[in-house]
C-alpha cells in the first residue's frame, strides 16, 4: 500500500488523557482511535495487526478440532438467572439496557449461558461428544476503572473457546491439548519468553483454573514466577498449601506484575447443570456435560506487545503481527527506484507500506520508527551511487547494505 | 468437513413462534440460533456463508478503493448531540446504556458521527481527499417489531461504507463506482436479476438517496419497478414530479413487495458541518468535506438469498455463498469409495461437507437437501456397480451419472 493513500497521520504528542503507554503508542501512530476510556476504534494498521493476531488464533483454534460461530451481544436475562450470573451483585460488569417493549436485556461478558442453552438443541447422545466451539466476539464489560489502553477495555473481541467432554478424563485430555496451543499462540505472536503459564484459582469447581500471564510493568496483576521450572502463581493462590502442591519453594520465586494474555478455565458441570446440557451414556443414563473455556482477548495481546517491544522511538513489531511485511522509504534521487523495487516487492507476494509521500526524509524516518515494521528498506541517491540499497532491522537497529537481489533473503 | 464432525443437527419442525420462511429454514438446517426476536447467532454453517458474503462484499469495497476499519459499538453521546442524532425523538431506535460511572451512553445504530469526529485528527489538506473507509460491524437498533428472520434484526453484521471528497463533482465520480460495485455483489451473491436500483427519498439534503431492492414477499417495502428501464421507485417518492424527473410513466411500473438489501445515500455537509470536518482547499479556504455512505447488511443478504432461492425441501445456496461446494454422501455399498473420493476432492482444493454418518439413505437425502449445498454427489452401491458415482444438481434436481475422473468438470 502507498502511504499517500492512507488516511491515517500520525501524531507527535500524545493524546490529552491517555496515561498508558501502548494506547498512547498506538493513537500516536495512527492504529487505534480513542472514542471514550476504554473503548479504543481499530483504524486500518490497528486492523491488519488484529487480523493477524486472530489468524494465528484461528488456526490453532481449528488445529485442536474446534468449530468456529458468532452468538451475540443481546442477551436474554431468563438463560442468565438459571445460573444465577444475571444478578449485578454476583457480575458487576454488566451493561444493561432495554427492549423497545420495555423488557430489560444484559449486553454479554461472556457466553457459558446461552451457549450451553442453544447446545440442547443439538447434543443428544454420548456419540454427539466430544467436542469444542469458539468464536472471536465483542465483549462488554463495565469496568470502574479502564485507564491501561488495550490491556483493559470496556468493549473488545474475545477469542473464547469452550470445550463439551462426556467425562472428566475426556476433558482432561482436550485440556491440555488447548493449553499446548495456546502456548504455540504467545509463542508466535511474539511474546512466548516473557509469558509463564501460572495457577490460578479454580473457583467453586475446580482446584485451580490457569492463566498465561505476559511479564511487564504495565500489568495490573501479580504472579510469583519461578523461571527453572517455566511456571507462575497468580497471587490470589499464593500461599504455603499451594506452594507445596506444585513443588516449589519461596526462595525460586520472583514477584512480577504481569498481564493476563489468556485463561484456561475447567467449568466442570456447573453449566450443563444448571442449563440442562445432558447427554445419554452408553448405557442410557442422562448424564451432564463436562464443559471448559478457554479465553485470550486479541486486542489485549496487541497491547501487550506494544507494552513490551517498543522502545523510545516507537513500537517494535514481531514479525508475525506486523501490519506489513516492509517499510519502503523513497528519499530524494531514489524515487524511480523505489518505485520500481514496490512493485517487485509486491509481485513477490509481501506486505510492503510504501513511503511514495512527499515529506522530508526526517519525517519519514520517524514515521517509520514510530509504526514500528520489522524490515526498513530505504532508496536514495547515496544508496544508489553504492549500487546497493539500505536495509534496516526495526528491532535491532543494525543497518545492512545489500544489492537489490538479495533483499528477498535478507529480510528478518 | 466430516458430518459427523459437526455438531449441529437439523430438525423437521419450525421453532415455536418462529413466522418467517428465511429464520424458519436457516433454523432447521442448523445454520442460526434465535436467542430472542431479531437476535440470532451464526452456527458455523450460517457463519460459513456469512463469511462468503462478506468476503465477496470485502473484495468489492477494496477495488473501489476503500479502507478497512472498525469501529466501535459503545458512543459518547457529546458526538451525537452535535448532529442532533442523540435525541430519542430523532433516531427511534437507540439502545441506551449507563457506565459505572452513571454517564449514559449508546450503542451504535449507524457511524457518521464518530467517524467524522475522528477524522479531524488525519484530515487537513485538499492533499488528503478524496478517500473511502469501510467495516463490518455490529449495528443495534431497538425495533418494535422484528418478525422478519435476518431481514429486520435488532443485532446485525453491517458493511459500511463512508467517503470523504472535496467538492460535489468528486463525491459523484465515487458514488457511481461504488453504485457499480454494489451491482456487481448483489449479481455474485446471485440475487442480481430480482434486485433493482431504486430511487428513495435524499432526505433534507439531496434530492434522492438510492436502494438496493430485492423483490420478495418477504419484504416489507413497496416498490414501484419499471422491469424494461431495470430501475424501481420506492413508494415514499412514487409522485407525479419523480416519475416525470426519472422520465418513466404510471403504466410501465408494477408495484411489488422487496427488501432493501443495500442503499447509497449523498450526505453531503450535514456531517462535516455538525462536526467541523473541514480541509484547507488549493487556494487556502477551509471548506467542509462532502460526503456519501453506503450501506449492505450481509445477514440481511443471506436471509433474502433463502427467501427467494429456498423449495419445498429447503434451501438452495448459489454456488459463490454456499457454505460448501460439495456435499457427499456415502450410502450403503459405497462407503470405502466414497472416503477415498472425500480425500480427492479435500486435495483438489473444493470445500466438501461429507456425510458419512451412520443413518439411513431417506435422512441423508433429507438433510442435504434441507442445507442445500449446489452439488450433491452420491456414492453407494447401486451407482458403484456402473462404475459411476451419482451427481446431483440442488437448484434444478438434474441427475447425471458421471465417471469419478469427470466430477470435477461437471461441478454447477
């Protein structure tokens, strides 16, 4: 795409009002759009960077079977109060509003409910299972306080996935399957070292449920991380009982402030009890089902990433995430050049974001730098004179020289 | 895609106080799932075609220019108030909703005014226009009455497009594109032949706006169609000074019921008056943006492609939307050969859903005619025996008995 044609400037200061440091990131290199606290517009970059997010998501989520919908953010009060969760002192995150019949409906947070309540219509037997669907959905949550950017919304899609077993070894199994995905998922959005797999509290029905938590000072929780073994506590579990169930000592543990990337919840038969979710077993018994969940928020991990590898330029994307392949820079005596390289690049079948703007050389390097794609390459009339064209790593800031036909494979 | 990999079953009866043909339909087959009046989710066979729909409505969009965005549900009501949109009396069909906080806040029926408020921060110069932005999103709009299926919902998929240019004569250059490119979806959604351009009331400030109708007995508009011009008037404009103008007479026009499965509206100033959308011109003047929106709601598409394509048996997808090309069924004699076809058609590229459930030849046949996939390919013992498999047209009920190497050509 050439940068003359999209819409999008970027701005030198931040936005007044905006305290955390990847929405002001993202707002100043024109990705995201503030409408009110904690409600953040995807504009065109912000969307090819979510889109990818969600397509790495997506093909984990369908290489573990699962089958991908959309329900909806109109919810029925009546499915909710059979679980008890429609009343605002058990969830006190609910939007509320009302039909034009003066009925009075919740706007989701999630969607055990009428999820388990729409799958009666469709599981009958033992043979119907097991089983797992996901959607990426927008949630809405009331939150008090949103002042942490992407990383606490009031409105933003939800990868959530929810699992259906006969059994609870059945369950197990599909359990973990989900959790090596979701471990493949941080991994290749580009956050896998600082992202620990950490034990958290299972509520009233199970011993613990588990959270991927991101390390980073823009984080509102605490973990207690021990690096040897790869694992984390999550502070409300952190006492003696639990420290000796895992096997691991206070010493080996570090307190970090992280951020919750993801969370792998055993439901039990909380939900197909209270809904009615039975199936028929072999010998013809009705039997609950065992359900799981199993959430990431994609906008979430876009900031996190934001919050942890930009620098003091601007944001350092991963390669997998990034809203293009390359950042071409046409820059005086290079034009010609650069053109012609654009549309080799394209043909070749990358991203590339071309700089055809007529800006000072100054200005787009800052832009480039502030938008943060992983490959710079620039064309001028001093790179040309050396036949070569300036390669340069967004991450590393290393600057190579190469000859045009080799920037195909010189690429990170 | 494997049957019995699905969860979803279909069902003979109609829901309980389900009225209309397209959610009727869409229901049974397992497409859908009403969660109450003008509220349905996409079961991943409805989320397939939903898809397609979108996809072939996306790849319109970015031919005419445009740029993908998304914008968000939750509204500040500051932004509206200065369009005069906020107030109950003028848009009748606002969700309203409350922060923690207590403010009140909206959620999103259509999004002139927060994108136009949010474009002040990119657009400056005469340099910057003209452009074009587009979405999928989720509109809510408070109905009365919402008895159409996924013609009049209250939660709905929205494609909107907006555009942004600097005087009349650009905004009409666009507009005739983008009326172009909305032809060519409805003909590739294949509704082409029963929709019509038709000529609708501008408002207070341009003389016509233009819809999409698609003529149904479903549809709850009345349009006045000349079938020889190709054009259609809608009822709000059917006066003796629009025909006189539009040059076409009383007795050439057939009045029919449609559904408005798209629209063009000139907007022009209204917005960027209310909101301060203004540009530098060549000579130095600030001058407000001229401005155009253009809307399809792909659930509203889908919903008329059932109503106007579905038999007696059940739906019948065109070949660009259905959720898959092929559907295979294995009947009794027939089953090895039918697995090994599966994986040839998987590897050749087409998007099979293979029934190779164990249930009865009647309920393969009665399923697959209920979803309605174009091609239905049948493999057992009888057609095994003439060395041919069974091939079967959904739309026009032909049977050819074809070679296994010529299944591919003779795909509709």
């Amino acid at each position: 795409m050439r940068h003359s044609e999209l819409f999008t400037k970027t701005r030198r200061e931040a936005p007044k009002g905006e305290v955390s440091k990847n929405a002001e990131l993202l707002i100043r290199a024109g990705f995201i759009n503030k409408e009110m606290a904690g409600v953040y517009s995807y504009l065109p970059l912000g969307l090819r960077v979510l889109n990818n997010v969600q397509n790495i998501i997506r093909k984990e989520m369908n290489g573990i079977g699962g089958q991908e919908l959309l329900l909806t953010t109109l919810q029925d009060p009546e499915v909710w109060k059979k679980s008890g969760r429609w009343d605002d002192q058990v969830v006190d995150v609910w939007f509320k509003t009302t039909l034009a019949s003066q009925s009075e409906i919740g706007l989701a947070t999630t969607h055990e409910e009428p999820l388990t309540f729409a799958l009666k219509n469709h599981i009958r037997s033992h043979k119907d299972l097991p089983f797992s669907v996901y959607q990426f959905q927008t949630k809405f949550r009331n939150e008090l306080r949103a002042k942490s950017g992407l990383l606490r919304a009031r409105e933003f899609i939800m990868k959530d996935l929810y699992s259906f077993s006969k059994n609870e070894e059945e369950h197990e199994t599909f359990y973990e399957k989900a959790k090596e995905a979701y471990i493949r998922i941080f991994d290749r959005v580009g956050i896998g070292e600082q992202t620990y797999f950490t034990f958290a509290s299972g509520g009233s029905f199970s011993k613990y449920s588990h959270e991927f938590q991101t390390v980073t000072s823009a984080g509102e929780d605490i973990i207690y991380v021990s690096k040897e073994k790869g694992i984390a506590i999550n502070k409300e579990v952190y006492k003696d009982e639990v420290l000796k169930d895992l096997g691991v000592s206070k010493e080996e543990l570090t307190e970090e402030k992280a951020v919750e990337v993801g969370n792998i919840f055993p439901l039990g038969t909380k939900f197909s009890d209270a809904l009615g979710l039975m199936y028929k077993s072999e010998n013809g018994e009705e039997k609950p089902t065992v359900m799981g969940s199993y959430g990431i928020g994609p906008g979430r991990l876009m900031g996190t990433v934001v919050e942890i590898l930009s620098d003091e330029k601007g944001i350092v994307w991963p390669k997998n995430i990034s809203p293009f392949d390359v950042h071409l820079l046409s820059l005086p005596g290079g034009i010609e050049e650069a053109e012609k390289l654009y549309e080799e690049i394209v043909a070749s079948g990358k991203e590339v974001l071309f700089d055809d703007r007529d800006v000072s050389p100054g200005e787009k390097f800052a832009d480039s730098d502030l938008i943060g794609i992983p490959n710079r390459i620039i064309v001028s009339e001093k790179t040309l004179a050396q036949g070569k064209i300036e390669l340069v790593d967004r991450g590393s800031g290393e600057v190579k020289m190469v000859d045009k036909a080799e920037v195909g494979s010189a690429l990170v």
